[in-house]
C-alpha cells in the first residue's frame, strides 16, 4: 500500500505489517512456562558489603552550632533554653548494602512461540468490498468546524485517482486559501478595536495550554 497526500507519498508498506487483517503467523506456547531455575534479577546485594561501626548512632539532626541563648532569655519566666535542630550533614538514611550485577542473570524470559494454526496468507486482503462498494463513509472527530469533505473518487488506478486530484482539488485549494484569508481578514478586529493588554500581567509561562493547535489552515 501506499498512501498519498496532496499528491505527494507519505506512507508505504505491506497491509499484513502495518494493519491486522490476518492472524499473527506466530503465537506464544501456553505449554511452556518459565523453569524453575530461571535467575531474572539483573541484581543482588553484594555480601562483601557491611554497615560500618557506629552508622546508626549518626542522628538526622543536630543543634544548631550558630544558634546562641538570647541575651535576654530568662530561664526562670522562659525556661530552659535549648538550641533549634538542623539537619545533620553528616547523616545518610538508613544503610542500605550495595548492589552489584547477578553472574546468574540469564535476562528478561519470554514465552516461546510456535506457528498459529489459524494464520493463513489471504492475497485478496485489500478487498474489503468484495461485492463491489456502494456507499463512502466517514468517522471523524475533530476539533473546530469548518473542514470539507468532497471530490471523492473509488478506483483502483493511481493515475486516475492523481488525475482527478488535479482536476479537482488542485484547482480549486489556491482559490479557496484566498477565499479563507479574505474572510479571515474581513472579520479580524481593527486595530483600534483591540483590547488593550497590561503585558506586565501576561506570561505564556501561566497558561501555554491556551495557545497548543494554532498554526495554519491549510
């Protein structure tokens, strides 16, 4: 298959890879599970690691070694005076041992497959009117108005289908752009007319989803 906008190829590749019109040709063996010895863990602690002497006495906090007794702290009217707490630079969380790399680590098991019984090569996949097609439809979901849909053409000839885009569509979209500029033109705001803007208020920083989809018409 090949896919052309404006005339020009965008896309090209085999229906059976790109679409699901056939069964997969392979599927996973149910009958086979993963064995028992299977090592999957890429790492392991490392034995030779221990927690060093004294680790855990390091405290996560420590007075202030810049803090000092206010010149007029009373102890009496406002009791004993303790320093503030800060973090302790030299604390580290709860030890933890090393990790290092498994030698046992056979990688990530994937089920086995085997050929499908139900995969079957159809050369005529691409026919999905086999009765001959009578009507087009169109399933779209869009998010502003205004797109037309006509010109359509069924055939199964390249040259015919370029043909009738130069008889058609071609002709017209240079005129249409104009058209669509002038209107656009025609309804936009003198310059008069425009609101005034504090810029020192305004940041695309605050709300860049307003401006997501601008961009050309056509």
């Amino acid at each position: 298959f090949e896919v052309f906008v404006d005339n020009k190829s965008v896309r090209s590749g085999k229906l059976e890879d790109a679409f699901d019109f056939l069964y997969p040709k392979e599927i996973e063996d149910t009958s086979q599970s993963k064995p028992e010895d299977w090592v999957d863990e890429r790492m392991i602690v490392d034995s030779a690691d221990t927690k060093p002497a004294g680790y855990d006495d390091i405290p996560q906090e420590i007075a202030d070694p810049d803090s000092s007794k206010p010149d007029d702290w009373d102890d009496e009217d406002d009791g004993e005076w303790e320093p503030p707490m800060v973090d302790n630079p030299d604390y580290r969380g709860p030890w933890s041992p090393k990790m290092v790399d498994n030698p046992d680590y056979k990688g990530a098991w994937a089920q086995p497959k085997i050929p499908n019984p139900a995969y079957e090569y159809d050369p005529t996949m691409y026919a999905v009117c086999k009765d001959e097609c009578t009507q087009v439809g169109f399933e779209i979901w869009q998010v502003k108005a205004g797109t037309i849909f006509d010109d359509i053409i069924i055939t199964d000839s390249l040259e015919e289908a370029q043909k009738f885009a130069e008889d058609t569509f071609f002709k017209k979209k240079d005129g249409e752009k104009a058209m669509f500029d002038e209107i656009q033109k025609a309804n936009a705001p003198a310059d008069d007319e425009m609101p005034s803007m504090d810029m020192g208020d305004f940041s695309l920083d605050d709300d860049d989803d307003d401006f997501d989809g601008m961009g050309d018409e056509f």
